[in-house]
C-alpha cells in the first residue's frame, strides 16, 4: 500500500485514535497489519500503536515488540472488536 492509503484507512478505523506521535489503538479493539501478498501473509497482531514515517511504518506491539516495515508490505488492515478470546497467530490468509 501507498503511505496516503494507509493513512487514510489509519484515520478512518474506528479503533485507532490519532495521537500526537502517530495513531494508538483504543481500548477494546484490534488492530491486526498484514503483510506479504493475500493468500501467503504475515499478520502482526496485538498492535498498540502506529506511527507513519518518512518511507516506513512503526509498529508498537504486546510484549514490547516493535516492527519497522515498508509501506509496500503492508496489503491490508484488520480493525475488530476485541471478542475477549484473543490467539496469536502467523499464517497463511485471513480468518
């Protein structure tokens, strides 16, 4: 995807809520970032904030984990509400 798409859809979801430094997810939602191509897709989950930089995107997630990744990685992005059954998972596709 396209930096102005990302930020657009980031600006749109009902979970996110711009900040300061870039977007925060809301308590009570899911953000979810795909990457790869549809069908053979790494899923980042957990996510807890985002912040669009010059060229990439970072990604703050559970367990201090953070991600550098490249706009062109990113292919879709999943905003849910959290349904209390949480499974962390890395795969193939979509639910």
């Amino acid at each position: 995807m396209e930096r102005e798409t990302i930020l657009t859809i980031l600006q749109s979801a009902r979970g996110c809520q711009k900040d300061h430094a870039g977007f925060k997810v809301k308590e009570g939602h899911q953000i979810e970032l795909y990457l790869g191509k549809p069908g053979n897709a790494m899923v980042i989950g957990d996510v807890l904030s985002i912040v669009l930089r010059d060229g990439y995107l970072e990604i703050s997630a559970k367990n201090d984990a953070l991600f550098y990744v490249g706009y062109d990685a990113v292919h879709a992005i999943s905003d849910k509400l959290n349904s209390g059954s949480r499974s962390s998972r890395s795969g193939v596709g979509f639910d």
